[in-house]
C-alpha cells in the first residue's frame, strides 16, 4: 500500500473518532476496519489521543492481531482502499 499524506491519516482519524461516537466498537476494533500497516495504524492512533484524551492506550485493545487482504490494485484511489468494508 502506498504511503498516507498527514492529511489522509487525519481524516481517517476523525472518521475513527466519528464511528466511535455513534458506538460502532471500540478504537482498536474500529483501526482495525481499514487497511493499514502498522506504521500507518500508529500514527492514525497518534492523531486520535491528540484529539481525544478520554481514548486513552490502555484504553485500547491492541489491533495488530488484525488480518488485512487488501486485494485491489494500486491505482485504487487511497480513500478507496482504506475506507472499504472488511469482509471477516
């Protein structure tokens, strides 16, 4: 996967947040709905306890355990790829 601006990581941070709020899961389950690396998933998770404190680390189950197949090709727009549904 290519690499995210700092842009494309705030807005996938805020979508968590948003999903979050209206009680889709909790953060861990939720970064783990989006394909990215690892590296990717930190910085997102940066980006929600700057903006929210109450989301704590200990707070959060740790998603690295989270299977990604991420099958579309690289010319798939970034929001496509990231913001697609998993199928478990």
């Amino acid at each position: 996967m290519a690499a995210l601006t700092e842009a494309q990581l705030r807005i996938c941070a805020h979508a968590c947040i948003t999903r979050y709020d209206r009680g889709e899961g909790d953060v861990a389950t939720i970064i783990g709905s989006y394909v990215l690396d690892e590296q990717q998933r930190d910085e997102v998770m940066e980006i929600i306890i700057s903006k929210r404190s109450d989301l704590v680390p200990g707070n959060v189950e740790d998603s690295s355990s989270v299977e990604i197949s991420n099958t579309q090709p690289e010319t798939v727009k970034w929001y496509s790829s990231i913001f697609r549904k998993k199928t478990v």
